[in-house]
C-alpha cells in the first residue's frame, strides 16, 4: 500500500522535481489549433513561474504570439524510471506573456539564464529573433506513479484537496 503524504509533501516533492529541470518540454498550438511538441532551456523566477528564451523562427514563439497558452511538462528521463508506463512527471496548463527587453524582470531573468546555461545566453541576447516568455500556471497534475496522480494549482504548485487516481 502507498505511503500517505502530507499536501505539503507532496507540493516540495513537485517543487524539487521541476527546478531540477533545466529545460521543458511545451505543446502549443497555431491558429489552426495544429499541435507543435518541442522544448526549451529554462529557468524559474523568483515567484515559480517558468521562463525560456526562444527565437522567433522557432513554431513555438510564433504559436505563443498567436495563441499564448501552453503546455508544459516535465517528466522523469526514460533511463532512470523503473517503470515506463509510469514516469514521475509534473504536467501543467499555463499562459503565457512575452517579456520585452525593456521590462524590469528581464535583466534578472537574463541574468538567472546565463548562471543556468552558461555564455550561450550572451550571445543568444544579442539576436533580435529571440524573446523572453514567462508562463503563470493555471492548474497541472503531478503525477508520483501508477494511482498517485495529484491535482496542482498555481505558480507554488499547491497540492488541490481532489486526488486523480490515474497519471
């Protein structure tokens, strides 16, 4: 039988498991609701929402222009579950804004990518394709193994009082 866990426990489990991450993977759409799969370096600003920087030749950036909600994941790397039905994964509904270089969040943002993934990011900044996406969650599911999927709310990931069964 499963060890019970605290909201709480569960809410720092789901914390430490995404900032682990140094990428996300993110399902948008285009204006024809076509799904595009991909990903991107990020990084998680001071309130836990999430933010990539990201050319604008990339689908992605051109979805988000045109339909700025996504989907995010991170999920546990193939070779390090026991189980491949039932990866540890944090999946999350989220919308998105675009930053421009004149907003006060984009130096410490561009300041926490480039301590992250190291000088790319210098050069990378100085393309006029590239821009700043940061993302507020909107609700996700986080989810442990086989029957412990939990319900999160939020940029904290709080756990939600109703409990999914399956992942």
């Amino acid at each position: 039988m499963p060890t019970a866990f605290t909201a709480e426990e569960l809410q720092a489990e789901a914390l430490a498991f995404r900032d682990a991450f140094k990428t996300v993977l993110l399902a948008t759409a285009d204006s024809n609701a076509a799904p595009d799969a991909s990903y991107a370096p990020c990084v998680i600003d001071e309130d836990g929402r999430i933010a990539v920087f990201i050319s604008e030749l990339a689908n992605h950036t051109r979805n988000l222009r045109i339909n700025p909600r996504a989907s995010l994941m991170f999920i546990a790397d193939e070779s390090t579950s026991r189980n491949l039905f039932a990866r540890r994964r944090l999946t999350l509904s989220a919308a998105a804004e675009t930053l421009p270089r004149s907003h006060p969040q984009w130096p410490p943002l561009m300041e926490k990518m480039r301590d992250r993934h190291g000088n790319t990011i210098d050069l990378l900044m100085q393309l006029p394709d590239f821009q700043l996406f940061r993302f507020t969650t909107l609700e996700g599911t986080w989810v442990r193994g086989f029957g412990q999927a939990f319900p999160v709310l939020n940029d904290r990931l709080e756990i939600s009082a109703e409990r999914r069964t399956s992942g």
